[in-house]
C-alpha cells in the first residue's frame, strides 16, 4: 500500500461512512469521529456545570487551537481570534483598520464575497498583474506595488473558483521587502498548501480543508498590528480591561464548535501536514487526468498543480447547475455549481468544481469521470 492510500485508509477509518461520493470538501469537509464528540462531548459538559464555566475549562484546548494556527502559518508570535468563519475574520480586521482606507492590491481572481467586503469598508482595488492562468505575474507585481502603493497586499492564496496555487510565500517575501502588510484569506488553502508564510495577518475557515465544524473561522495578527486597530466594538471605559484581540473577539460563540475546530487542528498536525498536502496534490493530478478526455468539459488547472480543487468548464453548452444537480440526485456524488459570483473579475461563466478530500481514491474519481458523461447526456437530452 502506498503511503497515499495509507492515508486514505486512516482519514476514512476515523469518520463516519460516507453516503455516495463526496467531492466537496472545498465546500465542506467531513468532520471525524472524535470532532463530532468533543463538540458534543462540550455540550453536554455546558449543560452539567453551565456554560460559563465550561469555556472556561475548555480554555487551554481554545489556546492550542489557536497555537497550532499560529504555527501553520509562520506566524508564531501571532495573536489569533475565533470568528465565525473567513468573511467574519476579514470584516472584524477591516472593522478595526489603522490607516485612512484608500487603497487594497488583490488580484483579478478575488473571491467575490472578499470584493464586497472590502468595497463596504471603503477600499478601492487595485488589481495584480496575473498570468494567463490568474497566477501572480511576480516580476510585475513587484514593479506595479512599488510604483503605486496600496495600504496593504490581500492575497486568496487558493481561490473557491480555481484550484491554482498561488505564490504565497514569494509575495510575502515581496511584501516584506517593500515594507507593505500582507493579509492572507487562507480558507481554501490552510491545510491543502503550506501556509507558513509568515504574513502581517492571515485567516481562515474551520470547515473546509481542516475538517473542523461549520462555523468557526480564525484571524491571525501580529502583535505589531493587532496593537493598532482599534476594534469596531471597543470596549467601553467601565468595563474590565480587554486586550484589542479580546475585544474584536467579543460577542457570543459556539465553543462547543470551536472545541471541535482545535481537535480538528490537532488531528490535522498528528497526520503530518505534509502528508496530507502530498496526498491532495495526488488526488489533484489523478482527477485531471480522468478528466482530461471527458467530452464536454475542459479542465481548468494543470495536472500537476499542487491542490485537490479540479475545475471544469462547459465547452459544449452543458449546464453546470444541472448537471451538479443530477450528480447528487441520480448519484448520489457531491460536487459544486460554481457560478461567477464567485470571481466576479475573473470568470466569464459558471463550473462544476470538485475537491476530493484525503480518502478519496483513484477509482471514486474513475466512478466520477463515468458519471459526468451520463450526467452531461442526461441533462443535455432533458
Ligand atoms: C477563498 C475563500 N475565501 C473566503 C471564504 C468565506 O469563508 P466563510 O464562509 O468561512 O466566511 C470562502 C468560502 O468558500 C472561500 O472559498
């Protein structure tokens, strides 16, 4: 058994069975076994001893979630707060933002959600140059940052529309050089690439790679300028004095989640990050190449691009909608319907997507290729 299959096998065995094919993970993961019951299992302690004291006894597993997102991204000294997911983590930073809004550099495939963020807290955008496949130009950028100036670099290190990897840790180095802060949207790239860049601030989501609860999200913050934002809701003069990271996490939580959100991290971290990112890059290179002579569709990334997000596009007037919709009605197999809200700047028309997570194996994605051509036919006879 290959050390990929090994791994299937373990990352299978520790969760439910699954019901058909999931091949959402960039969506949502499954969570494990012992996810599901340290949530629970915090539940039913909130309901024995009162809520209140229950966080405060699940204090220490919070800090080693936060510890451990600290360390995935190179930002061990970081200050980290629990959202409720990515876009949560992005509006709190923003809400709280030092400098006279003016100016964000991101690039042309920005998650559509993160563009209007970031327009509602009065940035203008400032586009990065890309290549062909919307990968950072590096070169460019570098010539395009110095000679404008944005307040800061926002990078979406991988996209929801398009599983290209982008050049985190070489425009953190850029970043570093000309003296501008990096934020990270690491929601689709903390636990599938490494993250350990060690940008000004980096967030990301529970649910997704790591295979936490839905929910939970995370932001990460130097010290350096966790100290200068000054949060939406600060903390009124009366009340007990509250660090800026207390303070922007102020508010009422799911513990129970984000208990689960720390195991997840914790079996993450015990699998070996390196594993698991060989083992998606693997599964991403095996789906495009089955997927590579589906008629009707062509795939978007290169096979050997390292994530487990395979994007396809219609190239013969197939519905994208409708064939998700088959998939899962007549197949019972979980993909995307990725419409260009998604990448409002980038796509100029909808995908189906799929993002096998570590049990997937090489004959899931064979069974996959077979049901998109009986889907395609199906619903283009419909
Ligand atoms: C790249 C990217 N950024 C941000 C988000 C938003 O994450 P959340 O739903 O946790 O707010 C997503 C969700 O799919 C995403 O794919």
């Amino acid at each position: 058994m290959s050390a990929g299959d090994a791994l299937a096998e373990r990352w299978r065995q520790a969760r439910p069975p699954v019901a058909g094919l999931h091949l959402d993970s960039a969506a949502c993961s499954r969570q494990s076994f012992s996810v599901i019951d340290a949530a629970a299992q915090h539940a039913r302690y909130e309901a024995e001893v009162g809520g209140y004291v229950a966080a405060e006894a699940a204090a220490p597993a919070l800090d080693a979630g936060r510890a451990a997102f600290a360390a995935l991204c190179g930002m061990p000294d970081a200050e980290v707060v629990y959202t409720t997911g990515s876009l949560n983590a992005l509006d709190l930073l923003l809400g709280g933002w030092p400098a006279d809004r003016r100016k964000v550099a991101c690039l042309p495939g920005e998650y559509g959600p993160n563009l209007a963020v970031l327009a509602a807290h009065g940035f203008d955008r400032q586009l990065l140059p890309t290549l062909g496949d919307g990968r950072l130009a590096l070169d460019d950028a570098a010539f395009a940052l110095e000679a404008d100036r944005p307040d800061f670099v926002h990078l979406t290190a991988v996209a929801s529309h398009c599983g290209v990897v982008q050049p985190l840790p070489m425009l953190a180095r850029l970043c570093g050089e000309l003296g501008l802060p990096l934020v990270v949207d690491a929601a689709q790239a903390l636990g599938q690439v490494d993250c350990a860049a060690g940008a000004d601030v980096t967030y990301s989501t529970s649910r997704k790679w790591i295979a936490g609860p839905r929910g939970v999200g995370v932001l990460a913050v130097r010290p350096e300028l966790m100290q200068r934002l000054s949060p939406r809701l600060a903390a009124p003069e009366w009340a007990p004095a509250a660090t800026v990271a207390q303070q922007l996490e102020f508010g009422e939580a799911n513990v129970a989640a984000r208990v689960g959100f720390s195991v997840a991290l914790g079996e993450y971290l015990a699998y070996g990050p390196e594993a698991v990112r060989a083992r998606l890059a693997e599964l991403g290179s095996i789906s495009r190449s089955v997927l590579a002579d589906v008629p009707g569709w062509s795939v978007i990334e290169e096979a050997e691009e390292p994530s487990a997000i395979t994007t396809l596009a219609p190239v013969d007037g197939a519905d994208p909608q409708a064939v998700r919709d088959w998939l899962l009605a007549e197949r019972r197999i979980l993909t995307t319907y990725a419409g260009v809200q998604r990448a409002p700047l980038e796509l100029t028309g909808p995908l189906l997507r799929i993002s096998p997570h570590a049990d997937t194996t090489a004959a899931d994605l064979e069974t996959f290729a077979e049901a998109l051509i009986a889907a395609t036919a199906a619903t283009a006879a419909a």
